[in-house]
C-alpha cells in the first residue's frame, strides 16, 4: 500500500486524488500519508497536497 502511495504521489496531489488513483479508502491514504511525512518520504509543497520526495 505504501508503494502505492509514493508511486502516485509523482506529482502533488491532495489525498482525496490519491485515494481515487490507488482505490485505497481516503481515511487510510490519510493514516499512510502523515506516517510517510513523518518518515520523510512525502513532502507537502503546498496546504493539502502531498508530493514523493525523489
């Protein structure tokens, strides 16, 4: 699930976008996100829109 998210996080995109392009359920997209922020995986260049780091 997680590859899922970063492979899709290729440009940004707000997590409601990323739910609809993995067909993962958005509340778990949200759970997945902030672990991946946290881990430094995921950027937010702008409020509400996430992006992969490369």
């Amino acid at each position: 699930m997680e590859e899922k998210i970063l492979n899709a996080l290729s440009k940004p995109m707000k997590a409601g976008e990323v739910a609809e392009a993995t067909g993962i359920d958005k509340k778990e997209v949200d759970k997945m996100i902030k672990k991946l922020v946290a881990e430094g995986k995921v950027t937010s260049p702008k409020r509400c829109y996430y992006e992969a780091v490369k």
